[in-house]
C-alpha cells in the first residue's frame, strides 16, 4: 500500500534519473511541472507529477492522484486487468523520493520514510486515465519483497531493471506488475527510517516530517 510519499527532487534531478531509465534521453519537460515544489507530504487529491506517454514521447506532466470518484490511490499489480475502474486506462509512472508505512496498534503508529540510501529519486508505475477533461493517476502496488514486509505486506511497485520504464509505457505486458524481483530492491539499497507522526495530518509539510532540520 502507499498512500503517503514524499517528492523534493528537482525537475532536473527527475529528468536525469527518467534519462537512466529510458533509451530515447531525458523526457521533455512541461510549464506546470517545472514549478514543482518539495512535498514532504504527497497525499491523494494532490497534482503530482507523472511520466507518461503523449504523442509517442515520454513526457514529464501533472496529474491528480488517485481516480474518481472514490479518490482510488492504489491499484493491485495482479489485478490491473479485472477491475472495471482501470478499463481503457494507460501505463504511467510516478517519481517520488521516498514513501511513508505506518506499523504498530491504532492510537500508537509510527510512521517510518523508506527511500534509497543514496537519495536518488524513485520511478513507481502508475495507471492514467482522463475523466471530465481531467488527468488522474493511480499507483501500482505489489506484495512487499521479505526485507520489507515488517512494514507492510504490500509496496509500491518500483521499476528498478534495466528496460523496466520503457516497457512499462509501452504497454508491452500489464502481468509483469505482480511481482517484482527482490534482487533488483535490494541493489536499489533502500533503507526506512522513523518519520515524525505529524506526517499523519496533510495540512504538516516540511523536512522535519523526515527527519531534517
């Protein structure tokens, strides 16, 4: 599950790990999104910045995360292709810097910052669709790879291999998001750390949710 994430990389960070990712370069970048501002509490209902494919070229964009009208934030990797809600949507990608878990009983959760010990940006598949003229988007979860089920029994499904993203918007295969190869996590390097509980109210955002000064 992510229904939390936190996104402070720069557009030019994200274009240069999207570059990584893809054969074609870096994506082209887009007005809304080259205004982006750090988010230390990236929630449903807010425009993030996705990639997808417009035209036949990768592009860096907005959209409202999570689709209408129940504000559907998360789609099951094995079972994208049954569930009515995502019928005629398109294959996209979300960037985030990190996402929040909570553990622990109702009334005492903490809430723990996963992301990559080097703190590069991570690339998580989406699903897209336009309704009303409007852009929303919908991250792709799978079960958790053992070294985090602690956290959770679900994660966010990340595109870590080699050719991962291209395929991905290409649309070349929708199965290969049921799983996801824990070799692959664990080269990533991810590490969780706890996160201040403010980060359970949207209205709290700043560094200090993570851990920074």
């Amino acid at each position: 599950m992510c229904g939390r994430y936190v996104l402070f990389s720069s557009m030019e960070q994200i274009a240069s790990t999207v570059a990584q990712h893809l054969p074609q370069g870096p994506c082209p970048q887009t007005v809304q999104t080259q205004e982006l501002q750090p988010n230390f509490n990236v929630a449903p209902t807010h425009v993030v910045p996705i990639i997808r494919l417009f035209q036949g070229v990768p592009t860096v964009g907005p959209a409202q995360w999570g689709y209408p009208p129940r504000t559907v934030f998360n789609a099951r990797g094995e079972t994208l292709k049954d569930k009515p809600l995502f019928a005629g949507s398109l294959p996209c990608a979300f960037v985030m810097d990190g996402w929040y878990e909570w553990t622990g009983e109702r009334g005492e959760k903490q809430p723990w910052f996963t992301h990559r010990a080097d703190e590069q940006p991570l690339i998580v598949a989406g699903l897209c669709t336009v309704r009303e003229g409007v852009l929303y988007a919908t991250i792709v979860t799978c079960a958790a790879v053992p070294e985090l089920e602690w956290l959770h029994h679900r994660m966010p499904r990340l595109l870590l291999g080699e050719g991962e993203l291209d395929a991905w918007l290409q649309g070349e295969d929708w199965s290969v998001l049921a799983t996801i190869d824990a070799e692959a996590v664990a080269h990533a390097g991810l590490t969780s750390r706890k996160a201040s509980r403010q980060v359970g109210s949207v209205r709290n955002n700043s560094p200090a949710l993570i851990g920074w000064e």
